[in-house]
C-alpha cells in the first residue's frame, strides 16, 4: 500500500527529525515542519511512515491507499 497523503497538525515543535528521516518529502517552515510541494509521495512511504512514528509529538499523519 502506497502513501496517498501526507501532513502535519498543529503542534510540530520543529525538531528537525522529520526532515533529518525524509528529506525529499519534508522540510522546515516557519511555524511547523511542511510537506514539500511535489513530493514523491509513493517513492518515499516508508520514510514517511518511520517519520511519523519516530515524531515526538504525533502530529505528522498520512493515508494509504
């Protein structure tokens, strides 16, 4: 099963680790981490899963097809 959809809630403390663990799919704004536009959503499943259990807050959520 291929991720579908991929974002993060409020409450992202900016750790960094999201984008240290998914680099093509994440990256840091101003407020919270964000998905990058265009991100191979498909390519990157398991490194979006790993990122979103490692998050130590729970705020990066994701559908699979």
């Amino acid at each position: 099963m291929a991720v579908k959809k991929v974002w993060v809630e409020d409450g992202c403390t900016l750790c960094g680790l999201c984008e240290t663990q998914c680099p093509d799919v994440f990256e840091m704004g101003d407020e919270k981490a964000e998905v990058k536009g265009g991100a191979d959503l498909e390519a990157n499943g398991d490194c979006i899963v790993e990122a979103a259990e490692a998050c130590p807050v729970d705020v990066i959520k994701y559908e699979k097809d």
